[in-house]
C-alpha cells in the first residue's frame, strides 16, 4: 500500500513501529528517523527478518524545519507519523506542509519553556492544510486517541445527544521502583503537576493540583484513587461534540507515586525554570529525566493491567442513558508481544491504527482535524483488530 515516515525512536515509536511491521500490508515500507540513528538502527536489526515491511533509518533533528523537508523529499513518504515529543510538533508540520504529506501525532504541541499545552497552535494550521490538500490528524494514541474515537463511535451509535463524559485512566501496573514514569518523564511531570481543570457549561473550571480525588472499582484491577487532571482532548472534545455540559478526566495515582512527587516539586526538582550549576545552565525537570529509569527499562518488570475508557451519559430517544466504553490492557502481555509495557503499547497501537487511516484514504479530510471528527467505524474495528479489543457496559458504576 505505501510509505510512512516515523519520526521518534523512543518508548511510544518502537510500538508503533513493531505493529506497522506486522501490518506489511499496509505498511509496505518505513522509514525510522530520529536524533539518535543508532537507536533506529537497533530496532531496524531487531525487526528485518521478522517482517515483509522494508525498513530503513535516518538522523534527524526535527527541531530544525530544512532538516525535516530535505528527509521528507528524500524518502516521499504517504505520512509522516510524529512520535518525538509535543515540542516538536510545529516544526514537523511546517515541513509536511512544504512537501504536501499527510500529518499524524499523539499529543498537542507544548513550548519547552511554558508547560502549557492546547490546541491552538496547530488548529492555526487549518487554512493551510485545507490548501495544500492534505490532512492532519491530532492526538492519534490512547488519551487523547482512543478517548475522542470512543466519543465519537458513542454518539454515532448510542446517542442522539451525549451530555456528560468522565475519561477515566487507570494504570494497575507495578514495577517495583519507588519512583518512575511511564512514559517520558518530563512530558508526564509535566502533566501531572500542572493545575487541574474541567469542561462545564461552555467554560474551564480550574483546580489545584490533585485537588479533587475519587475512588473507582476498574475491572481488572480493583479499586483505586483517581485524581482529576487538565488533559488536551477535554478541549476539542467540547468543541466537537454537539450538547456537552460537563467533560472531566481522572488519572490514577498511587500514594507513593504522589509523595515523591510531592518531595521533587517541594525541593524544585520539578522546575522548568533553568538555573546556574557549576557554571552550566540545567533546567531541573531535565536533570531529573536523566537520574530516573528510562520508561523503556520498566517493560520487563511491569505486571498489572491498564484500563482506560469513557463513561458517557446522555440522551437517546427522549429518554436519559448511560454507556461505558474501555480498554483493559496487561503489561505482561504487551513485553511479550513487542517488548514494551502497556502504556507505551495502548498509544503506539492507536498511533499506527491512525497512520494507517490515513494513508489508506479510509480518513481523508484536507486541513487540521482531531480524531472525534472522522468515522469512529473503521478506527474501532481496528482496535479490536490490532491487540486493544474493546469492552462495553450499559450501566457502569458512576463517577459523583
Ligand atoms: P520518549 O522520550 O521515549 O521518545 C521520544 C523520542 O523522540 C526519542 O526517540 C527522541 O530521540 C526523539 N526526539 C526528541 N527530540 C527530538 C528531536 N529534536 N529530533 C528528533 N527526534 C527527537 O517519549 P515517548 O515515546 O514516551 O513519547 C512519545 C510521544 O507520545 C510524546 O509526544 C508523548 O507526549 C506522547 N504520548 C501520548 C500518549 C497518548 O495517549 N496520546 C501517551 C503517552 C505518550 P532521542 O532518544 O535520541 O533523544
């Protein structure tokens, strides 16, 4: 079928790719660029043998824009898929917009110096997009991802009006160090940190952080303390679905993950302000990235499941309804399959699902699109396809 260009070689890409590589069909030919080829290179030595898909590697900097277009017209991929992280997304658009390449990524651009992230950077590249006839898909992982094509897939199939959602993330896994992240460390500090905030009645509603606690029985895990959190696809999802009063999103965290935490941001290790050591400028988040496992490290010694999902309420046929959708995904599992833990494995799946989209003209809509605005159909199938089968229940137990 054709080409993509993946961009990234860390915990998320090396799912993405191995999925891309048992998907030869689809995915005929990658190719694998990052900062550090030889980490590219591993993999590639890792795959080739096990796969149809033809694998080839670059260096890239995708800080730097000519650096971008001149791999892109070497290599003229079908899409581009960005799994380097948020602060690259701009520069990788740019460039795909100079080559006329369709645009895939998992989370929304983020300034490196202002922990802040939203969508209006990149919905600025609509008009553009819309022009050069070719289609970027936003925040195709698990959260954003999964969540907006659940939305979707909700309101095309169970509602004629969806009123209130509660995306709830759960991650049951344990790996046996006090403290470590799951994913980039910098990124997740980031997040996490931040201030909380929530969708109701057309406006945000902010919180401290972790102010606002619940507990939830998840299946396949058992009960756990949820905490509320500012997370990106809140913002396109109020936009894109028609009668929404109320959207929030509650992340699991356990109590030692939160007293470290606590301890690093009471002694600064979690500011993104740089400071003099010795003479050099450190920003403290990057040195604590450096000291803490590498998130790829975890994949072997995580057990547990994961289970992320939606609970919607809503209206069908004049009458009130409520509909849960989720993934429960085992860490075990994943490290056989590819080698990665289930955090990287339920975004690097739904990242291939949505360069595969793409490039089979399944979703082709010229201009800056997020995931709830394409048919959620073909998207769900493949889930279930591809190693994340989803569940569903008729009457979960809700959030307060
Ligand atoms: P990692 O840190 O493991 O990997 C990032 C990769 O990007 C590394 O290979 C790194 O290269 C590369 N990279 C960083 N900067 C550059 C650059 N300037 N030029 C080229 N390559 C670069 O991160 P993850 O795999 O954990 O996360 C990847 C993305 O997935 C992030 O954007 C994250 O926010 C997103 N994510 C989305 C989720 C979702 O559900 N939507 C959930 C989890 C993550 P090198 O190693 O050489 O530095």
């Amino acid at each position: 079928m054709g080409k993509a260009l993946i961009i990234g070689c860390g915990g998320v890409a090396s799912v993405a790719i191995h999925k891309c590589c048992q998907n030869s069909e689809v995915f005929e030919e990658i190719c694998i660029a990052s900062r550090t080829k030889s980490k590219c290179d591993a993999l590639k030595e890792k795959l080739e043998g096990t796969t149809k898909t033809k694998i080839t590697t670059a260096k890239v900097d995708a800080d730097n824009v000519d650096e971008l277009i001149a791999l892109i017209e070497e290599v003229k991929p079908d899409v581009v898929l960005n799994l380097a992280l948020p602060y690259q997304d701009l520069t990788i658009m740019d460039a795909c917009l100079a080559t006329k390449t369709h645009y895939i990524d998992t989370a929304n651009y983020e300034p490196e110096d202002t922990a802040k992230f939203e969508y209006c950077w990149q919905w600025a590249y609509k008009e553009r997009f819309e022009k050069a006839g070719i289609t970027a898909l936003l925040g195709s992982g698990f959260d954003p991802g999964v969540t907006g094509v659940f939305s979707a897939y909700a309101l095309k199939h169970e509602f004629d009006e969806i009123n209130y959602i509660d995306i709830l993330d759960c991650n049951g896994g344990d790996h046996g160090y006090p403290f470590a992240t799951n994913f980039n460390p910098e990124i997740n500090i980031r997040e996490v940190s931040a201030k909380g905030s929530y969708w109701e009645d057309g406006h945000w509603v902010e919180t401290e952080p972790m102010e606002i606690k619940r507990e939830y029985n998840f299946e396949g895990v058992g009960m756990k303390d949820m905490y509320l959190l500012h997370h990106e696809e809140i913002e396109s999802l109020a936009l894109n679905i028609p009668g929404i009063k109320r959207i929030r999103f509650f992340m699991t965290f356990g109590q030692s993950y939160l007293t470290h935490l606590k301890c690093l941001e009471n002694v600064g290790m979690t500011s993104i302000e740089p400071i003099m050591y010795e003479g050099k400028e450190i920003v403290p988040l990057q040195f604590l990235k450096a000291v803490l496992p590498d998130p790829a490290s975890l994949g072997p010694r995580t057990k547990g499941k994961t289970n992320i999902g939606c609970i919607f309420r809503g209206k069908k046929d004049g009458k009130d309804k409520t509909y849960y959708l989720y993934n429960i995904c085992d860490h075990e599992e994943c490290y056989k399959e590819v080698g990665s833990q289930a955090v990287a494995y339920t975004t690097g799946v739904p990242a291939m699902i949505g360069a595969m989209m793409v490039m089979t003209g399944k979703w082709n809509k010229p201009g800056v699109h997020n995931i709830e605005e394409f048919d959620p159909d073909p998207f769900m199938d493949a889930l279930n396809k591809w190693g994340l089968p989803w569940k569903e229940s008729y009457n979960p137990v809700l959030v307060d």
